[in-house]
C-alpha cells in the first residue's frame, strides 16, 4: 500500500511510471517503484502480475528527414514569408 500523499498511480493505470522511485540501480538500467513496477532505462517496464510492457519512447515515432539548411535557418528566422505584391495595391503575396 503506498503511503504518499497524493498516492501514487497503481500498477494497472495508464500512468503507471509516474509513481515515486524506492530503489534505483542506474548501473543496471533500472529502478523500482513504489507501486511494484520495474522501470528500465529503456522504457521498459515489469509489472508485479508478471506481465511485460515493450518499449514505448516518443522517439521510436518515424519522422520524415528534413533538409539541414532548411532547419537551420528555420531555426535561426522562422518560416519565411512570402514577398507582398509591388505590381499593384493589392497587397496579395507573390
């Protein structure tokens, strides 16, 4: 039973991994929470039922490349706008 104020998530909850840390062991790539579940390093977790969750880190999500100059100067000025219209007073972009 945990004694923390607020409780910490059960082991069954979707926020599981959110309950306090009892024991870490980092030179082993774990640590265990106070609701029993294992937590590796790599997002792993083991659950007290013996169950098993994969890996489930935000960076496993395929992202498309992107040119290196372009995220520099995206980086550096923000998207670039296009340049008004000076062949009238419309005001319309290019």
């Amino acid at each position: 039973m945990c004694c923390h104020r607020p409780h910490c998530p059960p082991a069954d909850a979707v926020d599981r991994a959110a309950a306090r840390t009892v024991a870490r062991h980092p030179e082993q790539g774990w640590s265990l929470l106070c609701n029993g579940v294992v937590l590796f390093d790599d997002t792993r977790e083991f659950l007290p039922d013996g169950g098993a969750v994969p890996p489930h880190r935000p960076s496993d999500v395929r992202r498309l490349p992107v040119p290196e100059a372009r995220s520099r100067r995206m980086a550096r000025h923000g998207p670039q706008r296009k340049p008004a219209c000076h062949c009238c007073e419309c005001g319309d972009a290019a």
